[in-house]
C-alpha cells in the first residue's frame, strides 16, 4: 500500500542499506495512530535533510507504536513547492 504525507524531518541515520529518515507526523492510517514516519531511502544518494518539510510518497512496509515504517517512492522539498505558487 501507498500513501502520500506531509512532514518534517526530524533526524537522517546511514547504514549498508541506505539512508533512513525520521518525519514529524500526527494523525491517522488505516485507524491506527501515527506520530512518527520512518522512511528508507536510496543506497547512495541522500533524498532530505534534517529540519527541511518535504512531501513524500512512500510505500507501507509496517506500523509499529504509532510509528510507520516504508520506503520512499519520491519526495519534493516544500520550499521548491512554494515557489511553483509565487
């Protein structure tokens, strides 16, 4: 399943998989709370950074203690957003 959210990151960790994020978020999926979306990014190319709002479209892997674990599909800096409007 996918979903599209709307969030801070909060912190950026690397490991042989790739880069993994941590996103401010509160509300609902699927019924289930959520106050934190983890992500798993590309390998070798690092997709946000920390303190920055993005847009991201992600794939669900799992949701674990109103945490959201998934992988990154594509993700869009808010501020490149902004300026698209003005």
């Amino acid at each position: 399943m996918e979903f599209i959210a709307i969030g801070k990151c909060l912190g950026i960790a690397y490991s042989q998989k790739g880069f993994m994020y941590r996103l401010h978020f509160k509300g609902y999926f699927k019924g289930s709370k959520i106050q934190e979306i983890r992500l798993m990014g590309k390998k070798s190319t690092q997709e946000m950074w920390k303190n920055e709002e993005y847009i991201v479209h992600a794939k669900v892997h799992s949701i674990k203690t109103k945490e959201l674990y998934g992988k990154i599909l594509r993700v869009k800096d808010l501020k490149m957003i902004k300026v698209d409007f003005l």
